[in-house]
C-alpha cells in the first residue's frame, strides 16, 4: 500500500469533504475510463460474428468480405451482410452489434426513413440525431470526448513537465541564465500561435500529433513563470540554506527540497489548464484549424449548427456536452484550491 504523509491525508480527506468537487471528479473520471473503450460500446462493426460454425471479432481483427461468402478482399460492410442471402440462408449464423451500432463516421442513409434526409432530427434509432453526412451525433460525441480529454490530459502532462524544467532553471540559477532564457521566453510569447498552427499544418499537415506539438510549443510558458517565482521564494528558505551548508547537491536540492513545495500552486492549476485545453482544441475545430476530418469534434458538429441553422440538435448536444465538462473540470479545479488551501473555508450567513 502506498503510505501518504499527513499533509497529503489532510488534503484528500478535504477534497472529499467538498461533494461538488468530489463527484465531479469521479463522474468525468468515469466517463472518460468508458470513452476509452468507445470502439466496443459504439461501432458499426458487430462485436462477435458467428459464420458456419467459426466465431469472428471484427472490431479486434480485419477480416475480408471473402471470410463471410463474398468476392472482394476489402472490408466487408456487416450490416448489407447480415441482410444478404449468402449470411442468412444458412440457419445458426448471427452477428452481436455494439449497444449503438453506428461508427463515428459512418453514413447512415439506409436507417433514415424515405422521406428523411440527413441531418436527421433525433428519433429511436439515432437518439440524438445525425449529422449533414448521416453520422450518428451521439457516437460522435463519445468518440469526441475520448478525442478532446486525450489531447487535454497529454498537453497539461507536456505543459507541468516543460514549464516545471525551464522555470527551475530559471528560478535556482537566477542571473545570467535567468536573463538569457526569459528573454527567448518573451520572443516565444510574441509568435501569434493561430498563425504557427496555419505554418505547421501547411508544412507537415494536420493531425493529432502535429497539433499537440504546436501548442505544447507555446503553452508551457505560463507554468514557467509560477515555477520560476517558487523557486525565487524558496531558494532564499532556511530548509535551502541548511542543505547547502550541510554540502547537499544542486540536484538533490532542486528534485527533494524545492520542487515538492513548488508544485502545490501548480496542482491548484492543472484542472483549469484542462479547461484551456478542451477549450482550444473546440475553438481550432470550430474555425476549422483543429483535428482534421473526419476524426469527431465537438467544435466541428458546432460548426455544422452552425451552417444548418434548422437543425438544432447539432449545436444543442455537443455544447452541452461541452459546457458539462468545463463545469465539472472547474468544480474539481474549486475542490483542488480548497483542499491546498492551509486555511479552512469560512462561510458567512
């Protein structure tokens, strides 16, 4: 079992104290642990086919249309499958779907009724509705939140690590090295970043990566000015200055006796950094700057609402969605304060 210090006890039993910040946490905890595991939950691939006498597992393995009675050696589209003579003359063979059995990019022209066309309002077989292209919304949505806290997560992890590295430097050394990194530091933060995501995206195209590393670029520069204010104030400490005198490397300094209280303003900071990031990346969709298609997005399905003004539920779910994350991220972001706060919170009536 891992054994916490009593600081660390006080604060977690703190978070908990506060319901709102608690289950918060657990609920976007939860959500994104089952958006991780949407190609099994939303997939227009069935999850088990049972074809004479042998059992397959197309969304874990790609099998040809030849496996299932067909001519081509491409993948096969299962659900014209199902309803094909060659699968259904023989009695005993079956497909299990997913509990939605749509892909998030699938054109779903053949579920629509005869005189619909897409965007489809929501109905029993597509809840939330579809998209311009007959795309189910609400499988989009969940593959968009898997999309957008990925992102998130692995740009606050890159922001906490580089900002951390530079503003230690910065913050320890002081002098010379201090005046020689801010300054590249401040020519860093004059690059208008729309216009670095338009340069990267034409050189090396767009894509996840690509995005990643153009925002992690740049957004690391406000976690190294509170890292670097830290260390400026602890540097100076008593615990410091013993070490020092007691002959205790810069390293040993640096990683056991500073970084640790260092750290406490920035862990304060991490959900509202998530936020940002969520934020961002539902902006450069929105404008068309963000993940390219047909990857989901909740800032692209807004800019479909967008363009078909009669269709509501394009702009309706995935803001929602969108506004329930930034809310609960901000509630866990309040609990987090809370709880590192060294005063207990006092409440007036």
């Amino acid at each position: 079992m891992i054994k916490l210090n009593p600081t660390t006890k006080r604060r977690l039993e703190k978070f908990k104290k506060n319901k709102r910040a608690y289950y918060s946490l657990l609920i976007i905890f939860t959500a994104y642990i089952i958006s991780l595991f949407a190609p099994i939950l939303a997939n227009e691939k069935p999850l088990l086919v049972y074809y004479r006498g042998n059992y397959y597992f197309p969304i874990f393995k790609f099998y040809p249309e030849k496996t299932f009675g067909g001519k081509e050696e491409t993948l096969p589209n299962y659900k014209r499958l199902l309803r094909s003579n060659e699968f259904s003359k023989e009695s005993g063979n079956y497909m299990i779907f997913p509990l939605i059995p749509y892909g998030y990019n699938e054109s779903n022209l053949e579920s629509l009724e005869e005189d619909e066309f897409p965007p489809s309002k929501p109905s029993l077989k597509h809840l939330l509705g579809t998209d311009d292209r007959g795309r189910d919304v609400l499988t989009r949505i969940l593959y968009g939140f898997r999309i957008s806290m990925s992102f998130s997560l692995i740009l606050v992890f890159i922001e906490v690590i580089i900002g951390t590295i530079i503003g230690g430097i910065q913050g320890y050394f002081s002098g010379v090295v201090d005046l020689s990194i801010q300054r590249i530091i401040e020519i860093l933060s004059s690059i208008p970043f729309l216009f670095m995501i338009l340069i990267m995206g034409s050189f090396f195209g767009r894509s996840f990566g690509v995005l990643l590393f153009t925002y992690a670029a740049f957004s690391w520069i406000g976690i190294s000015y509170y890292i670097r204010g830290e260390f400026y104030k602890l540097r100076k400490a008593q615990f410091v200055e013993a070490a020092k005198a007691f002959g205790v490397s810069n390293k040993k300094i640096i990683f056991r006796h500073i970084l640790p209280n260092a750290l406490t303003p920035i862990v304060t900071f991490l959900p509202f950094m998530l936020i940002g990031s969520i934020s961002v990346l539902s902006a450069l969709d929105f404008l068309g700057y963000g993940i390219p298609a047909p990857n989901p997005s909740w800032g692209e399905m807004i800019g479909q609402g967008r363009e078909h003004l009669s269709a509501w539920w394009l702009i309706t779910f995935p803001s929602i969605a969108l506004f329930l994350v930034i809310q609960l991220t901000s509630f866990i972001g309040e609990g987090l304060r809370d709880a590192f706060d060294s005063k207990d919170r006092i409440t007036f009536r």
